[in-house]
C-alpha cells in the first residue's frame, strides 16, 4: 500500500510497496530501492485525455513510479499538503499537482465562463476515488469551510483546489487588488457556494485574465 510521508513540509516521501504513483514531472529529487520511471502523455490518460487538455489548455505533464522503495517529491521548495480522497472528487490547479496515489482517476472539468463578455471557459484537473493526493502552494496552504449560509469569494491566483459539494462562478467588478487602488483591466472574483473546503495559497499567481 502506497504511504505519503511530509518531509518538513517541502518534501513529499512516498513509501512503494510493489504499487504505483504518478507524479509532477521533473519533481523527483531522490529515491531508495528498486523503482522504475515512465514519461506519461496526456496526464496519463490516454489518448482521449492528451487531446483533451490540448483543446482546453489545462496541460499536465506526470511520471509514474512503480517498484519496492521510496520516492522523494518537491517543486521549486514549495509548501505541501495531503489530501485523503475517499471517494470523493478533487478540482485542483494542474500546476500545484504534485502526485497522486496510483489508484486515483485524473480528468479534466469545466468550471464556467470567465466573464459573459469574453466567454472563455475555464477548466481543472480533477482527482477522483480512494487514495491521496498531494498538492503545493506558494506559501502553506490555508483551507477554507464553505457552508450554505457562508459563501466564499476567493481571488483566481489564490486559489490551489476544492473538494465537496459545491458551486462556483466567476464574478466580475471590484476585486481585492482594485480595492487597494492596484490592478487594472477587467478583473474576477471566485464565488464558491454550497458544502466543502476550498484550499488557497498565500501569495498569487499571475492568471489569464491579467492583473487581480
């Protein structure tokens, strides 16, 4: 059974027993005992899925691990966190991917329309099944309770992932940046209504829709 070990928070140990991970390309730092790499195309799903994040933009480069040992993970010294699936669905940014238990399903997820003037479609990576999943931020990563009678706004550069049952739409107009007098263009807001937790980063990243 595949075990995920945090190494001081920057360092993801994955403990192989004969079994399988997929992880961020390049990510490997380190690894004890019998293990095998392969490259894998399309996220490792396929020809269906390769073509598929093509036409949606949200690319993900992974390798699968496979063997008797243990693997050591990272991206650019950045904070981890695990996140215990059973069952349930992740929507996660493929950038802050950073492995996968083996056994979990990967695929790709429309979140709705960037703005009804522009009518870009945004999409995710979604992890599904029983297994856990590890994922990085910029910073340690907050997690935020969502309820029915607390929603949540969460700026796009902040945020990192999502599980539970719940909605999301893009909002345009006042922004935390153009409270601050910064920012310029035309700038969104995430709201998240219904029942589950949102995961966030403490700094930004830069996103298509320009300065937020």
């Amino acid at each position: 059974m595949v075990r995920f070990r945090l190494q001081s928070g920057k360092v993801l140990a994955v403990d192989l027993a004969g079994d399988t991970v997929r992880a961020k390309n390049g990510s490997m730092v380190a690894y004890e005992g019998q293990v095998s790499f392969k490259r894998l195309s399309g996220g490792g799903e396929g020809l269906r899925g390769m073509v598929t994040r093509r036409l949606t933009g949200e690319q993900m480069e992974l390798m699968e691990a496979r063997g008797r040992g243990t693997c050591y993970f990272a991206d650019r010294a950045g904070d981890i966190s695990l996140v215990a699936l059973n069952g349930e669905k992740l929507h996660v940014e493929s950038g802050n991917l950073l492995c996968v238990d083996g056994s979990l399903r990967t695929g790709t997820a429309f979140t709705g329309l960037r703005g009804a003037a522009q009518g870009n479609g945004l999409f995710t990576t979604t992890v599904e099944g029983t297994g856990t999943a590890a994922l990085t931020s910029d910073g340690p990563a907050v997690v935020l309770r969502v309820t029915p009678q607390f929603p949540l706004q969460v700026d796009p550069g902040a945020y990192v992932a999502h599980t539970g049952n719940l909605r999301q739409e893009f909002q345009t107009g006042v922004t935390f940046r153009t409270v601050m007098g910064e920012g310029s263009g035309e700038a969104f807001q995430i709201r998240f209504e219904g029942d589950g937790l949102v995961y966030v980063q403490p700094s930004e990243r830069n996103t298509i829709g320009g300065d937020l």
